[in-house]
C-alpha cells in the first residue's frame, strides 16, 4: 500500500479526520514534494514547514540552506539570539529565500522552549512536515575527570534530551495534523567506536541512536515516519578543540583528508533523500563503505580541499 492510501486509511481510522483534511495533509505530506522529470524536487505551495534545531551552524545550517535550495519554508533554532539573527540574514539572501526562513531562540533540553517552535512555526506555515534534531554540542575536556558537573549536564541536556524533547514535541503535533517525518542525526560513538575525548559525546550519540530506533518501532502504526541521518565526519565546530582550533596532528589529517567532507553537499544529499522518503525507519548513511573504499583509493592521488 503506498504511503499516501496507508496515511488516509490510519487517519481516517484512528484520528477522525474528515475526508477534506485528509486530503489536504495528503497534498501537503506527500504530493507538495512531487519529483519533476528532470529530477528535482517540487516543493509546492501547500506544504508547511520544515524545523531545523542547531540551524544557525554547521550541519544544521547546511541543512536549513539545502532545504530552502529545493523551495522549501524553513524554521531554525538555537541558543544564541546575535547568530539566529546573523544566520536568517544571511540564509535570506539566498535566491527566493526572501520570506521563506524564519529563526526562533531556543534551548532544545527546555520543553517549553521546544513547544514554542512548534507552535510558532504550525501558527505561521499551517503545519510542520518534517523536523529535524541536529542541535548537539561536544564535551569541553578531554577525559571524564577533566569536565565539570556543568559540563556534563550541559552534553547530556543538549545532545540526548533535546532530541527527545524534540521528538516528543514533534510527534504530539504530528499525530494531530495527520503525518510527518522525524529525523534525528547520529554522531560519533552512535556505532560504538571510542574516542579519547568523545566519552560523553559519545555516549549520547549511541543514546540517541537507540532512541531513534525505539520511536521507529512505537511509530508504525502511527502516520508520522522517523528516520536516522549518518552525515560522518564534517568540517564543523564540532571538530574544534575547547580553544577553537582544530587538531593539529598528522592522523587527524589524513583521516580528514579521507573521511572528512564540507557539510553542503552531505545536507543536500540527505535533504533529497529526506524529500523523497516514504517510510517509517529510514536510515540515510553519507559516509558509506563503497564510498570509503573509493576515497581511499583516491587518496595517493588526490588532495581534496576542505577548507582548513
């Protein structure tokens, strides 16, 4: 049964929506993101919104600026005020992004906070159809003993707790607007590999990849789709010791070098893929084995240029 007749069906059944508002989720859940003939995606003009947390760095700003490339309304979130206002500037001046970005301040592990966006970005767009948890920060020390109690609450808050906040939040007003997609973004130590100085960052990733695996199973009898995004190693802040610089040693930049990407084109290819998804339990993966294995073929002979 294809999404959209499994969609009307659970809707009809088990939220009492008329045929009418059925219709018009349908429109906006999986027809508003036609593919073209020539492969680009459609976004339409009944579709609402799509929320991005950490949108004013990084990932989440390659995200929030992949989204708006394909026509899409765009909601991003984050603590700083200055770099939410910088950031909407700047994502703004996009080509037709006039109008269609909107920046909201928000702690993500303040559920409060998170239920704002939501109803801010729902009053203003009619409705959100895809979310994304990409709000996350890395421990300021090196080992356990080396970080403070403010410290550790402020990794675990951000990085576990606002994804499940997020996807609570997101989920609660899905269910009642009839559909949507929650993706929530992995990291390192999501697969269980260790890293000195990445014990806690860690430690919430495989907690967030578990979570994420969970609410895939309790939302397959719902119409709302969650998914997990693997975006690998990206030259981001993320990657920046507790002084702002990056790791100037020789391993860190081989494996840069073969691993390492810019974060536009993995959020353009996630975006596309995001688009077109029309499954509960989707798991998009950048950096896959095929795609080691060719870079690292490549790696005598070319030097790629990622900006440092």
């Amino acid at each position: 049964m294809h999404l959209s007749d499994r969609l009307r069906e659970r809707s009809s059944r088990k939220y009492d929506l008329t045929d009418e508002e059925i219709e018009r989720r349908m429109d906006v859940i999986c027809g508003s993101w036609a593919e073209s003939e020539d492969g680009e995606i459609d976004g339409g003009d009944g579709m609402g919104a799509v929320v991005v947390t950490g949108g004013s760095r990084g990932f989440g700003y390659a995200l929030a600026q992949a989204f708006l490339e394909q026509g899409v309304v765009v909601v991003l979130c984050g603590r700083d005020t200055a770099r939410i206002e910088s950031t909407t500037a700047s994502l703004s001046m996009l080509p037709g992004a006039l109008g269609r970005v909107t920046g909201l301040v928000c702690d993500v592990y303040d559920k409060v906070a998170v239920q704002a966006v939501w109803d801010e970005a729902t009053a203003r767009f009619g409705g959100v159809d895809v979310w994304v948890n990409n709000a996350g920060v890395r421990q300021s020390g090196d080992a356990l003993w080396d970080l403070d109690e403010e410290d550790v609450e402020h990794v675990v808050r951000t990085n576990l707790l606002g994804v499940i906040f997020g996807s609570q939040v997101a989920m609660t007003g899905m269910l009642r607007q009839g559909g949507g997609q929650i993706f929530n973004v992995e990291g390192f130590g999501s697969n269980g590999r260790l890293h000195r100085g990445l014990n806690l960052y860690g430690t919430s990733k495989r907690a967030v990849a578990h979570f994420t695996k969970a609410l895939m199973h309790e939302a397959t009898a719902t119409p709302v789709c969650v998914g997990l995004l693997r975006p690998g190693m990206m030259v981001t802040d993320l990657l920046r010791d507790s002084a702002g610089r990056f790791p100037d040693t020789e391993q860190f930049r081989t494996a840069l070098r073969i691993v390492g990407d810019r974060p536009l084109p993995v959020a353009r290819d996630m975006v596309r893929r995001m688009m077109a998804n029309r499954k509960n339990g989707a798991h998009f993966v950048w950096l896959t084995p095929r795609r080691i294995g060719w870079r690292l073929l490549q790696f005598p002979f070319v030097r790629r240029d990622l900006g440092l």
